[in-house]
C-alpha cells in the first residue's frame, strides 16, 4: 500500500489491511473468502458480512513469443515503473520501443526522449490516442516527430527476437526494429475473473457490472474501481473506463453505502487528459466514431484560437472540436489539442455533458475572462456557436 | 472603433458605421435620433424602425475638488490607456496613488510595480477585491505588499492637491500621500441617461431594463452591453456588471433578434477573473454578503489543495472556497486564489450554476485528470465534499 500503510490504516481507521495476501476463491454460499499468505504460504478463510471487490485492471499481454522476456515491460503498477526506472538506470538502452500509441505510449515517450534515448512507437490502428477523432490526433503527429519520436501506424506487432533471454528486436508486420527496451501500452482489463469464477455477474465490457451505488447484482457484494464497469451518462449505456478519478469516485460511494449511508455514483461522462510534450490533449463524451454506432445524428464543429487573448504574452494556439446531436443541439462530446492552459478547459465540456447542456447554452456559460486566461469568447464557446449554426 | 474600422464595416458587411457622432437624443414618438457631427459642428437627424441602444458605461467620478486636474486618469477606454502611457513614458512618475482596490487597481498596480514605480492603493472598505469575501480577499495582501504595494484600506480619499494645474498630492481622510500621477479604479455605472432622457425604463441597477432577448420595454427598442442589465441566475434577480464576455454575449442576441432571428440571453452568473501579480483570483456565483441579503440559509466549505499533482514539477497551491444552500445542497458561488492553473476552473463552478447543480453532483463531475494538470480529486470536488459533508 502506498498512499497510506496498513499500520495508518490500523491505528487511524480501525481498518485491519492485510498485505502480501493472496484470494483465490470467494465463496459467496457460505460468505467467505479463500487466500494464501504470500510470505509464509499458509492458506486462510475469512468470513464477510459486506464483501468489496476492488481489484483493479491488468495490462494487456497479447501471447506474442517472447513477451514475457527480459527487457519487455508494461506500466501499471508502481512496481512497474521502479522496474522500468531501473532498467533504464542499469541498461542504458539505447532503443525503445513503444507498443501502443495511447495515454501510456505516448507519456513515456515523452520521458525516454527527455532521457535523450531513442524511441519508437508502434500502432496497428490508422493513429494515435484511438479515444481522440483522427483528425484530432493527427494534431498529434507533428510534435511527435519534431520530439524525435519515430511513429509506425498501421503496423502489427508479430513477435519478440530474444537473445539469451533478452530483448534484442521487435518484429512486426512490416520491419525489424532493434529494442533493448520494449514497453508494452496496450491497455488494460478489468481484474474481474476471481468475481467471475464465483458467479458474480460481469457487463459486456468485462467488468463487474455495479448499480449505482456500486452494488453488484449478488446480495452483500459490491466492487469499485478499475475492475468494475460505469455508467456512460451521454451514451447510457455500461461502459468501461480505467481511471484513478473514477475509482477514486466509486470507492467512495462504494464505501458510504456499505457502511450504511447512502450516495450515489450516476456515471462517467468519458473525461481523459493527457500531456504529450508541450500539448495538453483532453477529450470528453463521446467520439465521432461511438456516435456512429448508436447511429445518433450529429455535427461537428473545429475551431482554432488562443489559450490566452490574442495578443497576451504566453498565448498559444489550440484546437477545440465539438460534437452536438443533429435537430435537438444536445452536446455529445469534445476534444481540445493545444499549448498551456488548453487542456482543463474540457472540464466545461465536462461539467456541461452532465448537465446535459445544448450547445446554445454553451455559448451563453458565463465563463472567465481576462487577457490572461481567455480571449472575451473562450474557445469551448466559440466552436459552440460554430456548432450551434449548424444544428 | 477598434477591431473593425468603419470602412470594414461598410465593405464587408453592408453596415454604415459612423463614428465621431454624437446622439443628443432619442425621439421615441417620431422614432428617430438626434445628433451632431463632432467634426463639422452640424446637427442631424435619423429615423428608425429599429433601435440599438450600446452606449457603454462610463467610470465613476465622485465630485472631489482636483478630480479634473492634470496627472488624474482613469481606465475605461483605449484612449484612456493611451493617456496613461504616455503620461507614464513622458512624466515619468514616481509617485502613483490608485484610487480603489478592485480589478482596475490590482492590475494596474502591477503594471505600474512592472515599471519599477512605488505604487499606493487607497481603498475605502476593509478589503481589496469586493467581489471576493474578506477570508478570500485577505489572501491577497500579503502578496501585493511583497510586490511592493503599498496598501491603505477603510480610508477615504477626500482630496487632491493642486499645484500649477497638477496633482501633487492625495489627501485621505487620514494621511497625505505625494503623488504625481492618480489613477481612478472606482468602478463604472451605466451610460442609460440619454436612455433614461428619451423615457426608456431603467432597472434598479441605472442599467437599461431588458429581456431575455434584449428588448427594452419600449417596442422597436433594445439594449446592450455594459449599459444594459443582466439577469442574476443564482439570486434570480436583475444584475449589472461591466464585462466584455457579457456585452459580446448580449450584444449578439439583441443582433440576432433585431434582424428577425430568435435568440435568448438568459443571464449571468456572476463570473469573473483577474491577474494580481502571480496570483490567479475568479469568482462565481453569490458570495456572503449576497447570500444574506437574500436571507438563504448557506455552509461554507474552504480548502487548500494544489494546481496539479502535488508531486508534480511547477504545481502551485490554490485555495477554492465553495458556498452552498443549506438543506438543498444547491450550489451558491465560488471562489479561487491561487498560482497558474487556478483561475480557470472557475469554469466548472460557472457551468454547475448554470445547470442548477447540487454540491452531490459537483463531487461526481467527470473532470478532466493527469497529474500535469490537477490531482485525481480536482480541487472544486475537494471544496465540493467539504461543502456537502454541512449541507
């Protein structure tokens, strides 16, 4: 445990957190839980009244020869990254490469170039940070390339050549790239088979399917965060998303309710950032391509401005892309690409997204202004009335 | 005109833009306005069918003997930024008193602090930043002293001494200051008296009274920008504020209904922002003093948090201060001081007074997250929980 150890836990909380403890079965007909206790091997059961799965996502590891060898890492857990950390302290590498172009691939691109090593990532997919529109991400590409980030789209990952043991390349469908470094950033999955395996009902998307008051269909069982599914609020549909905000949210009202308060968790509306060098990249609801499958009717408007007035130092160009449903102007989502001060303004997306604002009432928001923050018309609102003479 | 020259306006939009005119009057029985052509001398006449009524606001001047002198200045257009330079680049000043510790005097101070000169503020209430409640306000001084400010609060200027045509000196109610060049940040108060002259009703606030689509109550007659009134979506009651976000706001509903569209502004909130030195201070909402001039019941909650992760390089502290309606949970206001990243998530307490959300929802508002940008809890969901923790 990192933020606070079991002791804090212990004596602050009168919560008895138990470590280094393996489950391996919960037994919902009789109430309890089965483990292990990784240190002395000796098995155990503990009944419960309230049981809380919280047990999080694991990387992706696609069965590709050669994944679990060393020098092929992923970035999920604390001891994850010291073990990245280390690896790039002890084996000086000199090639990265990246698998996955999203938030992770992306992120520690950004920190092996400041490291001043090589690095190159490898996309199957037409484009990075699938969650964006492609020609949002495409905004993307440029600064990668000037970052000195070598980018392979459209490219499958086929295997691992390993030496004594040991990364040396990575193949894929169409090159050979020398790796003495891999770092997988396929994504994740929700860690739902132990609740799987004892008949608690998942979702479609794999997680542990949660009311919304985190309650899973099995009396006296709850889940909360990364293993658990959401709600999405502008597609209303189950939705899976593995973020720390969310977890954060959900264990809360997973926690007041089992104690016997009462709160609710509604849902997500799809709210992600990220940093990629100088940019602030953030999208929220839904994209052109979710829209499409619910089959909903929509515009799109794409404007560029300024982070800051005009002419105000510090300004920086950024671009903002919003999508509202065609005939009712109901906004759907939105997707911002630009210098400091760009990103967090998707909290007003955000934030309108749950209200279930159309995009008229955008432009009527009574956002802050001065030179230093925002043009007179911030630029969430200006592509609202670009996106509102269309609707 | 400024961003568009009367020649533009005439080319490309069809719009024969006169400047250097000035109305004397409004003839609402033969609907047609009276003026005088401040080059030539000559007086005119010109009907309408429709009227535009966008006279601006003027600052506010008390009558205090010296007002009109040389070396006394306020800042309210471009031409009297101009004056203000020039007075600075040609009189050199070495000592400047400002009159008022609002938006102007705060961000005039530092201008004039930037430019190496001792700089006074005299302000007549307790604190700096009436838009801001004491405990928030008070969060200001010891920085503006650091800078170098040099702060008089609950002291009234009575005042100027004039030698040869020149101020001199500043006479408080308590003490000389020496000074050389005063600037007046006392506020602004509606231009409506040609308005008020023509039989045009006025709201309480001296703004021009208008609806929701920026109708007078006069037929063929509308109102815009800071010489009309707004409506207060907190406090549900007319509102005046001088704000370029607002006036482009009004400015363009009254265009689009005037020429036969239909377009709503249905008010504001009460947002505002401004720079004081490396402090980011916005406002929203209904602060105390409001509140309880409504007579609402109300919690305050208060808290001190961090403009991106705490851990993460360049991450500052903030202080958000969120007011709420005792009992419903409705969110009332809020308020921010805090270093770079602080300021716009004003935004997101704007958009939730907007939508009539409680302080429940704003703990469950899927904002934007990544550790350059905020922690997992954004700081208006801390506020937020504290808040509904008393509701």
């Amino acid at each position: 445990l990192v933020v606070r150890s079991p002791e804090a836990f212990r004596e602050k909380q009168g919560i008895d957190a138990r470590v280094l403890q393996k489950v391996s079965e919960i037994d919902l007909r009789q109430k309890q839980v089965q483990g292990e206790d990784l240190k002395t091997g000796k098995t155990w059961k503990e009944p419960f009244d309230q049981l809380l799965i919280a047990t999080g996502a694991a990387s992706i590891r696609p069965p590709i020869p050669g994944i679990d060898a060393k020098g092929v890492y992923e970035l999920n857990t604390l001891q994850s990254g010291i073990e990245v950390r280390r690896a790039m302290d002890e084996k000086n590498p000199r090639h990265i490469v990246i698998i996955g172009g999203g938030y992770i691939g992306l992120e520690m691109a950004e920190n092996f170039i400041h490291r001043g090593i090589g690095v190159t990532i490898v996309e199957k997919t037409p484009q990075v940070m699938n969650t964006l529109d492609p020609d949002m991400a495409a905004l993307l590409i440029k600064p990668l390339e000037e970052a000195g980030v070598k980018l392979y789209l459209n490219e499958s990952l086929k295997a691992f050549e390993i030496t004594a043991g040991e990364v040396r390349e990575v193949m894929t469908d169409r090159r050979i790239l020398p790796a003495d470094l891999v770092l997988l950033g396929l994504g994740v999955r929700p860690n739902s088979a132990l609740a799987q395996m004892a008949g608690i009902p998942l979702g479609k998307t794999g997680g542990i399917r949660v009311n919304d008051r985190m309650k899973t269909e099995v009396k006296g069982v709850w889940a909360a965060g990364n293993c658990a599914e959401s709600f999405h609020l502008v597609s209303h549909r189950p939705f899976y998303v593995a973020l720390g905000t969310v977890a954060n949210k959900q264990g809360r009202v997973a926690g007041i309710n089992i104690a016997g308060g009462r709160a609710v968790f509604p849902g997500v509306v799809g709210t992600a950032m990220v940093k990629v060098f100088s940019l602030e990249v953030a999208r929220t609801g839904l994209q052109e391509k979710e829209i499409l499958e619910l089959g909903l009717p929509f515009v799109t408007a794409k404007i560029d401005a300024y982070t800051r007035a005009r002419y105000y130092p510090g300004t920086g160009p950024l671009t903002v892309k919003i999508l509202a449903e065609k005939g009712t102007g109901r906004l759907l989502g939105g997707q911002i690409v630009g210098k400091e001060g760009a990103g967090k303004r998707i909290d007003t997306l955000a934030a309108a997204l749950h209200a279930g604002l159309i995009v008229e009432d955008l432009i009527n928001l009574d956002l802050g202004y001065s030179p230093p923050f925002s043009a007179v018309w911030d630029p969430v609102q200006i592509a609202a009335r670009q996106a509102a003479g269309q609707v």
